[in-house]
C-alpha cells in the first residue's frame, strides 16, 4: 500500500520539493534560453529598441522642457539620429566600394610585401613551403585532370539546366534586387516602429510592467524600473560619447599616419567599440591592412597598431574610469561570458547588446528576490564583505592574502576603525563557528594566531605619544564628533583583561594599544578569574575594561564584573561584549543592571568613554549678572 505524502517525514517532503523547485527551475532556463534563439527575428529589433529608447529618452525630455511636444519631440529625435546613421552608412559604403574597385592597384604592393616576408625566412622554411606548394601543384593537377575526363556514368548522365523565373510579384522584386540588404531593412524598420512606440508610451508601458508584477509590488518595480532607466541610459549616454570621441581620434590619428579611407578607419573604430573587447582590434586589423596593401612601407602599419594601444591605455586607464564614476554593475568576468552567450544565441548583433542586456539582467537579480542569484554571478559589487573575505582565507590558511586584505583597508582607514570593521568582526565569525562545532581545532588556532601576529605587528607601527595634539584613531563620523580624540594630560592606569579565551585576549590588545595611543598606562592581565581580582595591580587601578567575545564569553565576562564591583566598589568597570547581535541596549538587557559602569559593543565606544571620563573638568562659566 502506497504511503500517504502527509505521513512521510519531515525531511523527506522538503527533500522533494528542492528537488522539484531546482528541475522546475532548470526547466524553466531551458524554454527561456530557447524561446530567446528561436524567437530571434522579433527578439532582436524588440531588444535594439529597448536600448534606444533608454539612449534616446534624456533627449526627448529635454525637448519637451522646452514646450516642444511628446510626439513632435520623438520623430525629431529619431529623424535627425537615424538620418546621421544612415548619412554616415553612405559615406562608410562608399569608401567600401572604392576600396574594392581600386583592390587590383593594390596587387603589385602586395605581392612586395609577401615576397620581402618570403625573403626573409629561414632556408627550412623556405624548403617546406616549397614542397607544400609542389604538392599544391601536383593535386590540383590531379583535379583538373579528373574534372576533364569525368567517369563515363558521369559523361553519360545529362546535366540539368536551371531556368531563373523572374519575380512574380513586387516584394519578391524587391528582395531580388536589395539581395542581402533586404533582411537589414526590414530588421531597422521594425526598430524604428517598436523605438516609435516605446517613446510615445513610455508611460503606459511603465505602468503595464507594475501591474505584470502586481500591485504588491509597487515599491519594488518602481525603484527598479527608475534605477534601470537612469543606469542605462547614463551608461549608454556615456558610452556613445566615448566610442564616438574614439572613432574621431582614430579617424584623425590614422589620416595624419598618411593611410588612406581613414574616415572609413574612424567609423568602424566607434561603432567596433560597442562590441566588447574584440571590436576595436578588428577595426584596428582592418586599418593595418589597408595601410599594407595601399602604401609601400611598413611603419605605417605599424603606427596605427601604436596608436591603437596608446589610445586604448589612455582611454580604458584614465578616461572613463574618470568619466563613468560608479561602474556598470557588471564584473568584467560577466561582460566576457554575456558577449560569448549573446553570440551564440543572436550572432554579431548579440555581442553589441551583450552589455546593456546584462546590465538589465542584473537589475532584475537586485530587486526580485527568486533572481538575486543573477545578481550575484554578474555584479561587480564584492560578494564577500572585508572581514569575511579576510576569516575565509585564513580558514584557508593563507594568511599572505589576509595580510594583504588588511594593508588595502588601511590605506584609508583608521587603525580603529580596522580593528572594528574587519578583525572583531572575523573574531566573531570564528567565534560562531567553534560555538556550532564547524570549526576544526587546527584552523581556529591558525585564525587566532595570525590575527594576533597582525596586531602585534600594527601596534609596532603605531607612532609615540610624544605629541599633545588630538590622535586620528578612528574614521571621521560625518554624523557627530567624537573620531578625533584628545590625548590624556595625565597618566591613569588601567587595566585590560581577557574574559575567557585567546579572542578576548587578541581584542583586549586591541584596547591596550589604542589607549596607549592617548597617553594611558595599559597593563594586559592574562590569569585565569580566582587570581586576578586579587591582583595587586587591580587594587591601584582606576579603569578597568573587560573584554569579551560573544557568545562564549558573555556569561564569563558577567561573573567577572560582578567579582570585580564586589571587590572594588568605587572602581570604574567597562565591559566590551564585541558585535553584540541587537547593540548596547540588548548587551545590557543579557548582562543585567549594576553590572558594569560602560556596556559597549565597538572598541570606540570604549575609546571615547575613556578619554571623556578622564579630561580635566573645564570650569563653569560665570553666571550673568543680574
């Protein structure tokens, strides 16, 4: 007898469904993928629209500030962009022609060339080229003998003769005469009418896309669809005034180079741009061989190959880093896997739209919460913060790379702020993972040991405190005062101590040197709780901080205060219960009330409430007079 779903385990249900979830998933990629290559011959304007219509929208609402219609605003837009294009197509296929008619006048140059490289090979080269071409010879002799005595089944059978009907009606005509031309036409002119449209009723496509998406998800759609359209069309804005300021220093640079057609060199220099990484070589490979084939020299050719790469270093380096300020949104990993996969699927035309396609991609991963692995796979954002980037490659035992994590955050950071962005909160990963029991012996030894290498080796770095000017310790807080902080005119002894194992410890050192740093005699207890409350360096002290990492260390660090308050009432007690997971006001709801004078969960908290405790009380302002 068959059991029913309802009685089988827990566990074995929610097996069933992932796998039902991921093959419905899977299935799902499969339509999609094929519905975008078989539906292609629509896809493809439908997408080149789309993009244009982002390109072109900042235009038309600039029109229309100034009282020019939304209708009359879209056809001059699209008039005066498509007449430039096709303008610029006539004088790029002109030169075209002109360099295929005058190709037989290149022969003699280039039959020079080859023959200055075969000069200058080496005699086995030239023996081996011989032979092949002796080879050459002697099978299409071969061929040709055959093609002049065929078999006698061949001779005997008749050779059927193909009469060309002439075109029956005015479009076959048509694409009897534009020949290839005609599938061009007819994809720019669906373009045109789907770019028409989708200006006209910008807003009534907007409001279609929400209501798809229902009218739960309003917030959503909205700020996805206002972070598209401002993302693309500024990156398409940018990225056409980049590839056209391009193809005019190509153009100029190959025409003061002396090649000929350089206005054709400029053209396909802008417009090869577009397509990621292998365009602008192929320009660049078509301007060297013209260059070859028409002059004589060779240094020539070899200038444009120079120019190429010092307009791209000049260009990729300084120009629009500069110019884009915040990145596409894409990892340059993706844009090479989006150009390989949008080729495949939609040919030359695929690897042009493979960028503003994925950027799409990509925003949809960042507000659909099913997508957010498309996010993820092809965003340029860090998928790992710095302090799980650093704990992971120490849990990889390669403190190298975590050394350098560390120096590339302290070029613009504070040493305090470090230790409470990346080391306390790697501690507190490593922390977790020993408390669940997923973290072997060897690999929490080899964290703890190597961040305190590292903070023993920062604290080396720190300068003396000789100066009486205020120490920059932690980064500017642009929300209040408190990052820069006075040092201390006397010197208060205060004590540092590690409630229960070598992460609190690591932090405690942490404290030592950033209160060093003030001026302040830190001393760093390490004894176990039954001694160290008897402590005669305890008795003179007047702070003492507890350092604590949770969630071992919270009950510990309670006990401890506790023992300490009873033993010296009047002593100031800090307590640092680093990260604490709900802040200040849930640490002290854990550890009680009476428990400690400071409750912090950031080493500036206990910076700052240390060096305000101990500054010399300013005197009162004298009161008016009455």
């Amino acid at each position: 007898m068959v059991e029913s779903t309802s009685s089988q385990p827990e566990f074995i249900r929610s097996a069933n469904t992932s796998s039902l979830s991921r093959l419905l998933t899977l299935l799902a990629v499969v339509v999609v993928i094929a519905g975008l290559y078989f539906g292609r011959q629509v896809l493809i304007p439908f997408a080149f629209a789309v993009v244009l219509a982002f390109l072109f929208t900042p235009l038309v609402s600039w029109l229309q500030r100034l009282h020019l219609g939304r209708v009359p605003a879209v056809l001059l837009v699209l008039v005066l962009s498509f007449s430039a294009l096709g303008s610029v197509g006539w004088v790029v296929t002109g030169q075209l022609m002109d360099i295929v008619d005058q190709f037989p006048s290149y022969r003699s140059n280039i039959d020079k060339k080859v023959l200055a490289l075969r000069n200058a090979r080496t005699n086995h080269l030239r023996t081996a080229t011989n032979t092949v071409t002796e080879l050459n010879a002697e099978l299409s002799a071969a061929s040709q003998a055959a093609i002049e005595k065929p078999p006698l089944s061949a001779r005997s059978r008749p050779v059927p003769v193909q009469v060309a009907q002439p075109p029956s009606s005015a479009p076959q005509y048509l694409r009897a005469v534009l020949g290839p031309l005609a599938g061009v036409m007819e994809t720019g002119g669906m373009v045109i009418v789907f770019t028409l449209f989708m200006l006209i009723k910008r807003e009534d496509l907007r409001n279609r896309v929400i209501r798809l998406a229902g009218t739960g998800q309003i917030n959503v759609m909205t700020r996805a669809l206002d972070d598209a359209s401002r993302r693309l069309s500024r990156y398409l804005f940018l990225q056409f005034v980049m590839n056209g300021c391009y193809g005019i220093l190509f153009g100029t640079l190959v025409y003061i180079i002396g090649v000929p057609h350089a206005l054709l060199c400029g053209v396909l220099g802008g417009l090869l741009r577009f397509i990621p990484y292998v365009g602008t070589p192929i320009a660049t490979f078509v301007s060297v061989a013209i260059a070859l084939a028409v002059l004589p020299g060779w240094h020539q050719a070899a200038l444009v190959v120079a120019s190429f790469i010092i307009l791209e270093l000049i260009l990729v380096n300084i120009v629009e880093p500069w110019l884009y300020g915040a990145h596409t949104g894409i990892s340059s990993l993706a844009i090479l896997v989006a150009a390989v996969f949008w080729a495949m699927l939609w040919g030359p035309v695929g690897l042009i739209l493979s960028t503003p396609l994925t950027v799409c991609l990509i925003l949809l991963g960042r507000y659909v919460p099913h997508l957010s692995f498309l996010d993820v796979l092809l965003g340029d954002e860090a998928v790992l913060p710095a302090e799980a980037q650093y704990y992971q490659r120490l849990l990889a035992f390669d403190d190298e790379e975590a050394h350098d994590i560390a120096e590339s955050y302290l070029k613009n950071n504070a040493i305090g702020s470090f230790y409470d962005s990346i080391l306390i909160p790697a501690l507190a990963l490593s922390e977790r993972d020993r408390h669940v029991n997923s973290l072997e012996e060897r690999s929490a030894k080899f964290v703890t040991s190597s961040t305190r290498e590292l903070v023993e080796e920062l604290g080396d770095r720190l300068p003396a405190t000789q100066s009486s000017e205020p120490v920059m310790l932690f980064n500017a807080d642009p929300i209040g005062p408190g990052h820069s902080i006075d040092r201390i005119a006397s010197s208060p002894r205060i004590v540092c101590l590690a409630a229960v194992d070598e992460a609190d410890e690591i932090v405690a050192l942490m404290v030592q040197q950033l209160l060093q740093q003030l001026g302040c005699t830190v001393q760093l207890l390490q004894s176990d709780h039954k001694t160290i409350i008897h402590d005669a360096t305890i008795h003179s002290a007047q702070f003492v901080i507890v350092s604590a990492m949770p969630p071992f260390a919270a009950g510990p660090a309670r006990l401890l205060c506790k023992s300490l308050r009873a033993r010296r009432p009047d002593l100031k007690i800090v307590l640092g219960l680093w990260g604490f997971e709900g802040g200040v006001e849930k640490a002290k709801e854990r550890l009680g009330p009476g428990c400690a004078d400071l409750v912090a969960t950031n080493l500036q908290q206990v910076i700052s409430y240390v060096a305000e405790s101990l500054q010399p009380t300013h005197a009162q302002p004298e009161m008016a007079e009455q």
